[in-house]
C-alpha cells in the first residue's frame, strides 16, 4: 500500500473502532462531570490509533505485523474486548494470517490491538528507541493481567498526607516546578522523571470515560477509570479551566496554553471538563490504585522551594513566610529608594555650592 492509502485506512479504521467500542451508551448516560453521552470527544483517540497504526502496522509497508488491515485489527481488538486469553488470540491470529509470517509479527498484532482497546504502551516496537520500558504480556487472560498491574494496593504510608483544592497543575507547576508533560500511555500516569522534574499526566479523558461507561464489561478493575478521572479533576478543576473570575482566568489561560503548546500531538478536548472534587473525594484514602504515585508527587510538591521571584509572589503554603519575605523586599525597596534620593541629593547641594 501507498503513504497516502495507509493513512486513509488507519483513518477509516479508527472510525469503525470508535462506533464499535464507543457506540454502546444509551442516550440517559452521563458524563462524569454529568454532561450528556453525547458531548465525549474521539478525535484525540482517533488520532491515537492512526499514529499506533503507523508505528507498528505501517511501519516498513507492514513487515513487522501479521494482521495488514485497520479492519482485521479491529476484529482481534473485538475478541480481545471479550476477554479471551492470550493464547488463544495468538491462535486466532495464526489462523487469519499467512503461514510464512513469523511469530513476532503474530505477536506485534497482538500487542497493537492491546494498545488500541487499553492505550497501554505494550510490546516494544522494532528499531523504535523506548524511554521507558514497555508493558509485556504473554499469557492468562487480558483482565487478570491488568488487576496484577493496577490492584497491587498502596505500599507507601499516607499518613498526614493532605491533597488541599490548592494542589492542583497550575500550582504544580507555579509553585513546585514540576512540569507538566502529557502521555498515551496509561501505566504511565502521574509518573514523575527526569529527577523528578516532570510529571507524565495521562489526559484521554473521553476514552476514561467510556471504559466508566461500560462498568463489568470493562476488561479495567472495577472503579479504575473513576478513580483516574477523578484525578484529573484534582489536576485540571473545572472551575479552575473555565471560571469567570480574575484569577481563574489566569489559571484558565494557563491551561490553553498547556494543552496548546506541551504536546505535539492533539489534547483530549474533556480534559478540563472532569467537574470538581469536593473535600471529602480530595481525601487521600479515596484513592487506591494512584495513591502511591500521589504521595509522591505531593510529597515532591510539599519539598519543592521557590527559585524565581513568581515562584515566591504565588508560593503562599506558608502564609508568615510568604509575608515575611515580601515586607523584607518591601523594606528593600524603600530603603535603596531613600539612598538613592540622598545620594542624589548630596550631590545636587554639591554642586550647587
């Protein structure tokens, strides 16, 4: 197949996967932040798959797959969705593929329909450099796999550990100098690198959504998704995104500015619609499956000084702190001002006598 044709397929077979996965809700379904059903966004998904198709079923005309259409894929991602085991589905490929294609291409289609149904990085991609590692699996079943990974259960004590409606990405990042980096990978949520300057935020927001929507029929633990986008509406408030007064405008022009320019590819258009979190659902308790990962990052938060004089102006978590400093500047200030003036002074009253 041509450039062009590939890119055409992947984007007729992302379609057909949406309708296919996404086309169950009923009509009365709600949103997390209560929106109707009908106000979830695919195009940040779409632009997923195509890019996912690229990179393992384009790449070299599609010498690293055994699967060769957007179509074909989609059947395997429909018997992965019924949680059949891994063996199995390598069986099932065998049988749709050509006998001389080998087994790592059996399993390269295997792996691509994972990260289409779960967005998870699975499988490493031939000749493609990975920062981190990538998520591996070979046998049981696809709903085993995820409880191993995500139902370990918390290890690190949260004990005193507070998550205040102050703690949000804005202040993440004006406040600690943590930036904010968006992912599609959804292992990789909340993860902070590079010496933990950088914390990876996973921001489908719909595709969360969705598998919310889906509830037992969802290869996800039961209330994973809920919980992911429940901290997203700790990052990213709603009336922090989109609020009226002053100082949310700022925070809202912010987060344009975030999702505009931190990523080269498109942003999830619901990400700053996941509501608000009242005070009970900020408790540190109610998260399971990210609260070690939010320890963590608040623990870095809490630990972070400021290092640039707008980093000090919004730094207010120590109130006789924050006020200390400015009436020292203040003091500063005035008394360079009146050494200045004297000085002139003195040398006007000089060189006037």
């Amino acid at each position: 197949m041509e450039p062009l044709q590939l890119e055409l397929s992947a984007a007729s077979g992302s379609q057909k996967l949406v309708r296919m996965l996404w086309g169950f809700s009923s009509p009365n379904d709600r949103l997390f932040n209560g929106d109707p059903v009908s106000q979830l966004s695919h195009s940040a998904y779409r632009e997923y798959y195509e890019r996912q198709w690229g990179l393992m079923a384009a790449h070299c005309d599609g010498k690293f797959v055994a699967l060769k259409t957007p179509e074909a894929v989609n059947e395997l991602v429909q018997e992965l969705q019924s949680n059949r085991p891994h063996e199995e589905l390598l069986a099932l490929i065998h049988d749709r593929s050509p006998e001389h294609c080998l087994e790592d291409a059996r399993e390269n289609s295997l792996n691509l329909a994972v990260r289409l149904l779960l967005m998870l990085r699975m499988g490493a991609i031939k000749y493609q450099h990975c920062p981190r590692r990538c998520l591996v699996w070979d046998k049981g079943l696809p709903r085993d796999f995820l409880n191993q990974r995500f139902c370990e259960g918390p290890i690190l004590n949260s004990d005193g550990v507070k998550l205040p409606k102050a703690f949000n990405g804005w202040s993440l990042e004006s406040i600690g100098g943590i930036e904010i980096s968006f992912t599609d990978n959804l292992a990789d949520h909340l993860l902070l690198i590079e010496d933990d300057s950088k914390v990876l935020v996973f921001h489908y927001a719909s595709f969360l959504d969705c598998q919310r929507l889906k509830g037992k029929e969802s290869l996800f633990p039961t209330t994973f998704a809920e919980e992911t986008l429940r901290t997203l509406s700790l990052l990213f408030p709603q009336s922090m995104v989109s609020g009226s007064h002053r100082s949310r405008v700022s925070r809202s022009s912010w987060f344009r500015k975030l999702c505009d320019k931190r990523s080269i590819y498109k942003i999830d258009e619901r990400l700053g619609c996941c509501g608000n979190l009242h005070a009970e659902d900020r408790q540190i308790k109610n998260f399971t499956f990210w609260r070690d990962r939010l320890v963590i990052l608040k623990q870095v938060y809490d630990e972070a000084t400021p290092m640039t004089l707008s980093q000090f102006w919004y730094d207010r978590r120590n109130g006789v702190q924050w006020y200390t400093f400015w009436v020292a500047i203040l003091v500063l200030i005035i008394t360079t001002i009146f050494a200045v003036l004297q000085c002139v002074q003195g040398g006007f009253q000089t060189w006037k006598t």
